[in-house]
C-alpha cells in the first residue's frame, strides 16, 4: 500500500456509539464497516492520488473509528485492570502507524484484530445457546397430586416424593418412577436409545426404595417423552438434580474451559505487550545517550513500533481458518472457529454415538424367519393386519416396511385388539387368533415351553441385535420377525478411511442395550463397544479415554451426547440428524449428515494445522528479522512496511491454498 505523508488532522472525531446500535452484531459491523472504509480509501488513493488527500484521510480516519472502538473500549478496561493486553499494543501501533503516514496499515491492523474479536465473541454466543436449549428441553409446569388435590405448578417446585401426572405424548418433568400407569416411553433426548421403551408402574410403597435397587422398567427421566398413555410417577430427586439438569451443568463447565492455545495467548500477552512499549520508551530517549536528534530517536522508535506490530501474525492464523471454514462449508461442513479445525487434525482417537450417527436413526425390518409350512407374505399380511391396529413405535416400523415386501397386496382388516404391556398385542385376522409378541408373552405359566428351534432362532437374532417378535396363528408358530436400528450404508468404508488417516482408537457409546452395542459394532467393524450409558456415563468414558488419548473426538447427533461433546477434544454432529443441543454444543457438524464427510474433515484440519504453523513461522520469523534491523537503523519505515506487507501477502497467498483441497 502507498503511504499518506504528512500530517495528521488537527481535530479527530471521537463520536461513540452505544454497543447495542446493531444488536449482538453490533462488533462484526462495525469491524466490517473498518474493512469497507479502508478499501474505500485505498482505492480512492490509487485512482485520484494526491488530489483527493482529504478524502482519503477521512475514508482511513473513519475506518480507524469503527476498528479501534471495541478494542479500546477493552483496553481501557483491561488498564483499569492494571494489565496492558494485546487490544492496547494494537492502538499503539495503528496510531504509531498513522504519525508516520502510514494508514492503510493501522487500519488493516485494526480491521483484522477487530473481525476476529467480533468472530470470537459469536462463538461465545453459540456456547450460551446450547445451554439455553438443553434447559428448555424440560416442561415449565408439572401436574401435580398433593393431599388429595391436582393442581399445576412451576417444575422448579416440585419436591421429591411428589405425584406428578404426566398425560400422553408430553414431556416428563422429572426424574422418577412409575406408581401407575403403563406406557413406551421415547428416551432418546436423553439416552439416546434408538426404540421407545415399554415403561409399567410398581407398588407404590416399593418406589422409596434406593434408586439404585429400582429396575429401569419402572423409572423416567425428566425430558423424555411419554407414549400414548397416562402415567403417575413419584420423583425420586428435585428438578435440579435430574439427570437433564446435570446434562446442562455439565456443559456449562466444559464450554467454560480455555482451550490450550488460549491460554498460551495469554501467556505471550502478558510479556509481549509490556515488552514492545518497554523497548519504544528507551528507544524514545535514545538521543540522551546517542549523538543525534529528538526526531530520530523518535523516528526510529516508531520504525521498530511498526516492525513490532504483529501484522502478518495476525493475519496468518484467521487467514489460514477463514480458508479452511469456508472450504469446509462447501463440503457441507461446519467448523465453529479456528480451535476445532486444528484440533481435529491432531487426533488420535474417535468416540461415536450409535443411533442417528452409525445408525440410520429409526427402527427398520430387519430380519424375516418363517416356520411351519408359512410362506413370507402369508406371515407378513397376517403381522401387518395386527399390526397397523397398534399405535407402538414398533409396530409402525413393521407396517411400513413389510408394506413394501408384500407390494400392494389387498391384506384386509383385523379386530378385537389386545395390547399386553410389554409384551404384544393380540388379535383377530380372517376369523383366526393371532398373537405377536415376546418370549414372555407365550408363557403363561412356569410349565410353558417355547420349541427350541423357535428358540435358537430367537436367539440368533437377538446376538445380531435384533429385538425378536414371535408370530403365532391359533397356537401354532408360524414365524419370528427382527427389528433393529440399522447400520448407515457408508458407515463401514468410513471407517476403514478414518483408519488410513492414522486413527487406530474408535469405539462406539450408546445408551442402546451391550447386546445391540456388540452386534452393530461387529458389522461396522469397530472393534470396541460400551452399550446402556446414561449421558454422565458416556462423559466418564469420555474422561478415561482422554486419559490414554491426547486428543479425542466425539461424534453425535442428540442431547444425551452434548456433555460428552463438550468434554471432548473436538465435538462433532451430525447434522440434518442431530438435535438443535447437539448442533449448538458440538465444535464441527456434517451438516449434510453425510458420515462420509468425516474423512474430509480431518485432512482438511491437518493441512489447516500445517499452514498455520509455515504463516506462524513466516510472520513471526519477520518481526524477529525487523526489530533488530530497525533498531539498528539498516532498516527505516519504508522497509520495515515493505517487508510486512510482503510477508502479509505471502501468509495470505499461502492461506488460499486452502480453498483448492481434496482428500
């Protein structure tokens, strides 16, 4: 950039806005608006030159306001401190720059310490989301029975031991267990459990027993969402210490946590800063003890200011993230920020959610076993026909995929219904007896036992993470039916990708059952599989493997995985899949929700890591290079400014190379 000699105006213009004047955005505009007006100037400059002297000055004097007024504001904050931050040797430099014509390059200064300050700030804001989003999962009132009166009140007041009733499809306002009522419940906010669960009631006077000794048939989470019948539950614990309440609490405390590039930042602060002002004040009053004038002394004081400004440095980090992000983002991609991009290139371990993220999410038909002489479309017209008279999860899952199996065929119509909770349903198709359900279903008394052939086969299914329904048509079996939440299609070739790009630890954590756990690991090939954990159980596992693993990533989709996200190393989620929390929590997200992006992903962060640490070198290498040049009086101001900007444009050119990746 050409300079602009001469002579500072004799009046500034200090007008102050309030911070509020664009809302939240209110910094980014402003540092946008920096950015504007300095490419105003600079253009102008180079097109009319000399003769629009005044209107390039007020362009570059304008663009100074909107850049340096957060940054003051937070200098004269952190003064009032007593420490002198990195904000304030900006200022110092951008007006050591401007005494010496060089404006352009105290506002580009300026506008780029300013648009990663207000980057910064957003992503704050996101952390504040999620946990905003994680407390509005829980229901604001509760139904409750207190001495013999129901009446609504605040969640916040509700009591352990008080009766709550909870009315189908609605949110359960605490954690407790059933005293009566039978019901499925959908516990994947907070488990992550890919079925709805049958949930029965107990004898009231056993539910003050240890929670621990209470089976998990009879108890609920505050969060999750009641199926088509009504329950009254008993809470076992106030609304701050439900299992959702520790969920927010625990991503509180995480997304609190500096990462370790922060805090070494601040490190450098602390004797950077202080350090630069220290040398200009001595090289200030250099003509006390060197032969020459007050205006060399000073001259060259603000020769070294300059090299000192770290320009390229702090271009070469947001110029190398901004390529990646936005490389990213055409990828269908989503990195919130600079820590996670170079993160996810260091790690050496991945920790996956099953359901929504390996999985497809949704129960499927998975598995047809006919028996007796029955053909596959006799047995499922008969399991469709009972079926669709069922509002279970399961039962819809059946319907529809057996529907398209049978194509079309007219089916008919059955009757007299009888649901049996938590075990099956029974009914009447074409004048026949039909019963769908469990094992216990067809054990009436102790004596009752099942084929053994029917039970192997039921077993089989079971081992390969099935959940089994046994047919039977008027007391003779005719076929067994699996339903499970099936792997994705790409999930195997992504992880053998994710194995070549050097990561050997991948494990899977669920809230499904150990068995389903095992079963979808072993098709997908991960060798390791931790089944039937609660959200603070998966941050557990999360903390141990982070005590073998330097850096770990977790990849998932819903509430129950926000904790354990912001624990990790680097939070990932799947995109179109994953819960509004997740979305907010997690560091990176596949918006796409494609697995296979995954892959891509890590490359990217590591050529990202690579760029950064050449622009860190380069940047850094020059200040080192020009502060004892210029100390030296071999390099003046116009050197000094040469060689940032070609160091500026170097890291810039170098960060570019970002935007051209492939895998």
């Amino acid at each position: 950039m050409s300079k602009i000699h001469n002579h500072s105006p004799s009046e500034k213009e200090h007008s102050h806005e309030h911070g509020g004047l664009f809302g939240k955005r209110t910094e980014l505009i402003f540092s946008l608006l920096c950015g504007l007006f300095l490419a105003g100037g600079f253009l102008i400059q180079q097109l009319m030159a000399a003769e629009a002297f005044g209107v390039v000055l007020i362009a570059y004097i304008t663009s100074y306001f909107f850049g340096g007024f957060y940054a003051l504001k937070e200098a004269v904050e952190s003064i009032a401190r007593g420490k002198f931050e990195i904000d304030f040797l900006m200022l110092v430099a951008a007006g050591g720059a401007a005494a010496l014509g060089e404006w352009p390059e105290g506002a580009l200064l300026l506008f780029l310490f300013s648009l990663g300050h207000s980057l910064e700030n957003m992503a704050m804001e996101k952390a504040r989301k999620s946990i905003e989003a994680l407390a509005g999962l829980a229901p604001k009132t509760a139904t409750v029975r207190r001495n013999g009166q129901v009446s609504e009140i605040a969640v916040e007041e509700l009591q352990k031991g008080d009766i709550v009733i909870v009315k189908p499809n609605s949110k359960i306002p605490a954690d407790a267990v059933i005293v009566a009522g039978n019901s499925t419940v959908n516990q994947a906010p907070v488990t992550g459990e890919s079925i709805p669960v049958d949930k029965t009631a107990i004898d009231e006077n056993a539910a003050g027993a240890d929670e621990k000794n209470i089976q998990a048939i009879h108890k609920v989470f505050a969060g999750t969402i009641n199926g088509a019948g009504t329950l009254e539950i008993k809470t076992l614990k106030e609304a701050k210490d439900s299992t959702l309440s520790r969920v927010v609490q625990m991503v509180k405390e995480a997304e609190q946590q500096q990462s370790p590039t922060q805090q070494f930042t601040k490190k450098i602060e602390r004797y950077y800063v202080p350090a630069v002002l220290l040398l200009v004040i001595t090289l200030l009053f250099a003509f006390l003890i060197v032969d020459e004038p007050f205006s060399r002394s000073f001259y060259r004081s603000m020769a070294v200011l300059v090299a000192a400004s770290p320009c390229a440095l702090a271009i070469s980090t947001p110029s190398a993230v901004l390529s990646g992000v936005a490389r990213a983002a055409r990828q269908g991609i989503l990195v919130k920020g600079g820590r996670p991009l170079e993160d996810l290139g260091s790690l050496t371990a991945l920790a996956f959610d099953k359901t929504g993220t390996l999985t497809e999410g949704k129960p499927r038909l998975n598995a047809i076993v006919t028996m007796n002489g029955v053909s596959e479309t006799e047995l499922l017209t008969t399991v469709i026909a009972v079926e669709r008279l069922s509002d279970h999860p399961l039962a819809a899952a059946i319907v529809k995929d057996g529907m398209k199996k049978i194509n079309g065929i007219d089916i008919g119509e059955a009757g007299n219904l009888k649901a049996v909770m938590g075990k099956g349903v029974e009914a009447t198709y074409k004048g026949q007896r039909v019963v769908i359900g469990n094992a216990e279903l067809f054990k009436r008394n102790e004596q009752d036992t099942l084929p053994a052939d029917l039970l192997q086969s039921v077993s089989q299914m079971q081992q390969e993470g099935n959940t089994t329904m046994i047919v039977q048509r008027d007391n003779i079996f005719i076929g067994i039916l699996g339903v499970m939440d099936t792997p994705r299609p790409e999930a195997v070739k992504v992880l053998k990708e994710l194995r070549n790009t050097g990561i050997n630890k991948m494990i899977m954590l669920t809230g499904d059952n150990q068995r389903v756990a095992d079963a979808v690991a072993k098709q997908i090939g991960l060798t390791e599989a931790k089944g039937d954990l609660l959200p603070e159980e998966k941050v557990a596992a999360i903390n141990h493997l982070r005590e073998q693993e330097n850096k770990l990533a977790m990849v998932g989709d819903g509430v129950n995985d926000a904790p354990a996200m912001a624990k990790s190393t680097v939070g990932i989620a799947m995109g179109a899949a994953g819960s509004d929390v997740a979305l907010e929590t997690a560091d990176i997200a596949l918006m796409a929700d494609r697995l296979d992006n995954l892959p891509f992903a890590i490359g990217l962060s590591r050529k990202s890591k690579s760029i950064i640490r050449q622009n860190l070198f380069i940047s850094l290498g020059m200040v080192a290079l020009l502060i004892p040049l210029t100390i030296l009086g071999v390099a003046n101001i116009g050197p000094a400014v040469a060689a940032h900007e070609g160091s500026t444009l170097v890291v810039v050119l170098n960060a570019l190379r970002l935007l051209a990746y492939k895998l």
